[in-house]
C-alpha cells in the first residue's frame, strides 16, 4: 500500500509531472529529472559518438536511401531502457520543433525513418544507435520534416494509490529532408483584423493589435516575417527577441502584432507586408515572393472630444455667468438711472408755505 505523501511533497509530484511532459518537446538537449531523477541527451551522431550535429538536413531524390547514427546517453546513476520513436515533425504556434505524440499516427516523413524500438544504455554511458531514411520513390518535391525520440515512461499515483496515469518523457531531434525537384516557395496572407485600443490619457497615443494568419502554400520550409503600418507607425514582426516563425509547408500560423503610438483620428489606415523567406540546407536565406494586405480601423478620439466638452462647458458656464454679470449690471444701472429722474422730479416741485 502506498503511504500518504505529505502536501509539499504532492505539489513536488505535481510539477515533476508537469516538468516531464514539458520534456516533449523535441529538441536536442536535456531531459528534465522525472520523479525517479532519470535524465538522458539525444543528439546526431556518427559511429564514434556524437558530432557537431543539432539537426539533420538532407538533399535526397527520391527512391534514395541513407544510413545514419544518433546518440542516447544516460545522464543517471543508473541503467535505463529507452524506447525509440521517429514521426512526423512539425512547427507549434510559438515556432518550436515537435514531432507527433505516440497516440497519432505519422503519414508522412516519420515514416521514412527506420530504427530499432529501444536501446538499453548503462549509467553514465552513451550508446550509438543507427537508423536509415529511405525517401519513396513517389515522394513529392521540397522540405518533408520528421523527428527522433528517446522516451521513458512513468507511471504516477495518487496519494491514495488509485489511479495510475502514464507520463511519458522523451527528448530527440529535428529530421529535415528536402526532395530534389522543382522548389517553389510561397506564402500567402488572410484574416487580417484590427482592434483599436484606446488610451484614456488624452495626451497619449493609443495602440492597436492587428491578428492574421499566414499560410506556406510552397513545397520548402519558410520564415515569417514582415511589418505592420497603421497610422504612420510601423511594428515589425517577429519582435526582437520573439522566436523564429518557421512554417513547413502547408502548415498556416495565426500572427499578433500590437502597434504603438497611433493617435485616434477618426479611422487608421496601413497594410500588412509580408516578405517570407525560404531556408536552403546550407543555412542561408533565399527570397519569397513578398504579399501585402491592406487594414483600417476606426479610432475614435473618445478622451480628446471629453476634454473639449469639457472645456465647452466651461466656456460657456463663464459665457453665460459674463453675460448674466453684463444684465444684473445693466438692470442695476437702470434702477439708479429711474432713482436718480425720481429724485430729480421731486426736487423740481414748488414748496408750500402756510401763510
């Protein structure tokens, strides 16, 4: 029977768990301590061990066939079985390689890739495993992407010891092929929307988020990126600092942009440019033809026409106070102008004397 855990150490479980399906993302590098603190590293690799390798990229025509190596070390104290997986690869919506889980079936290049199910590597060893990728021979020209895993399974349970739940952990690398034949990178924009968002301070400019999407309707891998204009300010996307935006093809991503300093005149108006560029194997950077969008918002001058309302009431409060000052000044001089003719009348009247 498993003993009760105390509370800090079920919060503990608990991000252990959510730390080991953060590990799911395929990259190379580390993999987090489970709760058993197991870690291993997956990289490229040769016969002799692990090269200068964090990706693989090939050029194949199809029908071709290629042998390779990776390496799986066990970073613990102790000797552990990984299982090995290849699958399709693809983009997240925040620009990360992932490769599909185990519960979805890979239709496309993961299913090039041959390997053995599982290695078994000592503690503080490394062990080399090879694969082959064979491209079909009907294999459709441009970038097929695909990934290599290997993964641990952990099984965690409640406090109670009742439900059991199956984490599976894994770390591997990014399979690039790209299929001679005729490349034609291409992207397209849609589903451009602004929202204008206004900024109470009257002396303040306002800022808008303009969302779209972009689609890769080519056969290579592209990189969004681009800018937004609106109300003569422009934000390029991605920000410094933001990640990459790779796109495989067919592969459509929904991007935000916020623009600052657009004051409210009414209606904004600007475009979206969109000038993509492909990614050759040899790392540089080909051109994509570039495509534009245009967007209007309206933003209206809320805070700016309370402040002249404002001042409008009081322009004509004091108007109106001025003028009620001009009418009690004009009837008080007509009163001392009626007491003075009275006064004067009065003194223009014979005395009477009894005699």
């Amino acid at each position: 029977m498993t003993p009760s855990l105390c509370p800090w150490r079920r919060v503990a479980a608990i991000l252990i768990v959510a730390a080991a399906i953060v590990c799911s993302v395929v990259t190379p590098g580390w993999a987090a301590p489970s709760e058993e603190a197991l870690t291993w590293s997956v990289t490229p690799a040769d016969e002799s061990g692990p090269d200068d390798r964090t990706v693989v990229e090939r050029e194949l025509d199809p029908g071709q066939t290629v042998h390779d190596h990776f390496a799986v070390t066990n970073l613990s104290d102790r000797d552990a079985t990984f299982d090995l997986s290849a699958a399709d690869g693809y983009y997240t919506r925040k620009g990360r390689f992932d490769m599909l889980p185990a519960t979805e079936e890979s239709v496309g290049a993961g299913t090039w890739i041959d390997l053995q199910p599982e290695v078994a590597v000592p503690a503080g060893e490394t062990v080399v495993v090879p694969y082959t990728l064979t491209v079909p021979e009907n294999a459709e020209p441009g970038d097929h992407a695909a990934g290599i895993a290997a993964s641990v399974t952990s099984v965690q349970s409640d406090a109670d010891g009742g439900a059991a739940v199956g984490v599976q952990s894994r770390v591997g690398f990014q399979v690039m092929t790209r299929v001679t034949g005729q490349l034609a990178p291409a992207a397209s924009l849609s589903g451009v929307s602004t929202v204008y968002h206004t900024e109470w301070n009257p002396l303040r400019a306002g800022t808008a988020t303009v969302d779209f999407e972009v689609t890769n309707e080519g056969n290579t891998r592209i990189i969004a990126e681009g800018e937004v204009t609106l109300g003569g300010h422009t934000a390029a996307f991605p920000e410094p600092g933001e990640p990459t935006q790779a796109l495989l093809p067919g592969e459509s991503r929904e991007l935000s942009v916020t623009v600052g300093g657009v004051w409210p005149l009414v209606r904004a108006s600007g475009q979206v440019t969109l000038t993509p560029r492909a990614t050759p194997l040899d790392g540089g950077a080909a051109p994509v033809p570039s495509s534009t969008a245009e967007l209007a918002v309206w933003a209206l001058p809320w805070p700016q026409l309370l402040v002249l309302g404002g001042l409008a009431l009081i322009v004509t409060a004091l108007a109106w106070n001025r003028l009620r000052s001009r009418r009690r000044l004009s009837a008080m001089l007509d009163r001392a102008r009626e007491e003075g003719r009275r006064e004067v009348a009065r003194g223009a009247q014979p005395w009477a004397y009894d005699s």
